[in-house]
C-alpha cells in the first residue's frame, strides 16, 4: 500500500484525493493551509489530513507527494519533494514561469525518482485510440488541424469548492485564464501526435466570464513543422463540447469528446466511420492516472506526460500569453519568461 500526500485540497486536490483512495493501492493525507477545506475532507473521505507541507514530507511517512497548489509553487515543492526522495505527480501546467524548471529535471535525473505532470487527456481512451490510428500513417501525414472547445467553467467545480473568481484562475501569475487553466489540456495533447509547437499567433480576451478580467476565450493559430493548427476555446459557452480534427491529403481523422467517439473519412469515402467509446465517470480518467502513476513508483511502464513534455507545452502557454500582449507570431524556444513568480511558498 501507498503513502501519498496530496499538496493543496481544493477542487482538483480533492479529487486526485478521491481517485487515488479508489484505486485501492494507497493511503492518502490531504494537506491545506484552509481549516474549512480539511474538515470538510476528513469528513467526507475520513482522511487523514495536515497543515505543513513541508513538515508532512520531512516526516517519512509518503512515498509520493501530489501537488495541486497554484502552479508558481509547483516546481519548488517538487524540488523539495525530489531533494528528500519522494516520486512526484505535478497538477498542470507545469508552472506559470521557466524559473528552477531546468533545475527540476536534473534533480529527477539525479534522484532517480518519478516526476510527471498530470495532463490527464494521455489516458483518455477515446483520444489513444485516435492517435494511435493517426500515428499508423493510413491516412498519410497530417497537413492540417482544427481544435474546437467550450464549457460553462464555473459549472464543473463542487459546490463546497472555493468561488473560481477567488482561486488562482483570477490572476495569470498564478496560473489563470484560459490559456493556463484550459487551452493547456488540449495543446499538451496534440503535441503528443504532431510533435512540440514551433510558433503561435494569439488573440485573445475577458469576454463573459463575472469577477475576473483574465482571458476566458482563445483564438490561435499554431506551426507544428508544416502542419497548421487552429485552437479556438471559451469558458463561458453552454454546451460542454469539444471537437478535434485531422486533416491528411488522403482523409480526415475527427473526435467529438462531448460524443464519445472518434471517426476516419477517407477520401472518396460518402460518411464517417465512427468508434463509440463507451462512456465513463467523470472520475473515471483521473482514476486511471493514478493508477498509471503507481504502477510507475513500482517500476512498471505507465505512459505519462514527462516532465521535458510538460516544459514544452509549458513553452507553448507562455508564447501564447506573449503573442496575445505583443500582437506579433512567437517562437515558443525563444519565448521570454513573460510571467513572473510570486514568493516561495
């Protein structure tokens, strides 16, 4: 059995609390500043929980931590983390600034521990099949590809969880907006089929969402190579929906998430061929990761996002903010660090 420590207990800290507990191969402690947020877990999941982060990891009772605070205190509890030999799972994105992240992979590489970043899209079943048949080149090499998507944002948070417009999401130094908070997920994802993003033009803007003033919808164009991609996303919309597609000089590849299925239209073709997958808890993917996770401290093989694909699309969040406050295309390695760290936590 597993001794992880979850690292923030507020809607996706919860939540990675309740999936790990679900696997059944883990003891989990759930470890907040908010006194209100850990009676409320105690009671709900009889956890064990704390109120020192830094005490609980220097304690040797974990294995693993999971890290779900603002993303500026990601990479320096991973580090200490790392420093006393613990694995780590890293909530995305990676961090909100390049600082200490160059020094995070080398100290993985030199602990030897795990470090991934919990990009949940890579266990999807839904999205591994389609990319598998993309990445089996029956269609040919992707040309071009359109990423549509949109929710209700504040509608998919509990109803104990902490008001949106007073969390992170509120300010883009710690995480917020839709490029950090959303358009992340999708970005990480397709350069796991097209290969790391070499440039965006953004545009972008605060068009619905009350109590904030950072960016709830994304236009952007993106280079991966020679393919072309458009990204378009808000966080106000009503419907929850999502459509991904590929388009190849000999068919297309199209997956509706919102669906729960993905479908192959070759040329010539009269309609789609659809895939159904079968529909899931919403907990169901956030469950696998865990596991995957897991079987990765046990030493097994679990396809994760890895830190180095993590710095990219972490790349990819920060050329997009720059494009969007300059107006002009940005090359995602030479982006400059445009967001800056608040203080250590």
């Amino acid at each position: 059995m597993h001794s992880i420590l979850v690292i923030g207990a507020g809607s996706i800290g919860e939540r990675h609390l309740r999936c790990f507990l679900n696997t059944g191969r883990a003891r989990v402690t759930a470890c907040d500043t908010d006194p209100v947020l850990l009676q409320t877990i105690a009671k709900t999941y009889h956890a064990p929980v704390a109120t020192d982060w830094q005490q609980a990891i220097a304690s040797g009772q974990f294995g693993a931590v999971v890290v779900c605070t603002p993303a500026p205190f990601h990479v320096p509890m991973a580090t200490q983390a790392l420093q006393r030999g613990l694995d780590v799972l890293i909530e995305k994105p990676l961090s909100q600034s390049l600082a200490g992240v160059a020094d995070l992979i080398a100290l993985r590489d030199a602990t030897r521990r795990r470090a991934v970043v919990a990009y949940v899209l890579h266990v999807y079943p839904l999205l591994t099949q389609a990319r598998e048949f993309l990445q089996a080149g029956e269609l040919g090499p992707v040309l071009h590809a359109t990423c549509t998507s949109g929710q209700y944002f504040p509608g998919g948070r509990p109803a104990h969880a902490v008001p949106y417009a007073k969390t992170y999401y509120r300010d883009r130094r710690t995480g917020g907006g839709a490029i950090q908070d959303a358009l992340t997920h999708t970005a990480n994802w397709m350069e796991s089929v097209l290969g790391p993003t070499d440039s965006v033009l953004c545009d972008c803007a605060h068009q619905a969402l009350p109590e904030v003033t950072v960016e709830d919808t994304v236009n952007l164009s993106a280079r991966h190579g020679r393919v072309l991609v458009n990204y378009t996303l808000n966080q106000f919309q009503a419907p929850n929906e999502s459509t991904l597609q590929f388009n190849t000089a000999r068919g297309s590849v199209k997956i509706e998430l919102h669906h729960r299925r993905w479908g192959s239209f070759r040329l010539g073709d009269k309609d789609w061929t659809w895939h159904e997958v079968p529909a899931a808890d919403r907990d169901a993917p956030f469950q696998s990761q865990a596991n995957r996770f897991l079987d990765l401290i046990e030493g097994k093989s679990a396809p994760m996002c890895s830190l180095e694909a993590a710095l990219q699309t972490l790349r990819f969040n920060l050329s997009a903010i720059a494009s969007a406050e300059t107006g002009a295309r940005v090359h995602c390695a030479t982006v400059p660090d445009c967001l800056q760290n608040p203080p250590n936590p």
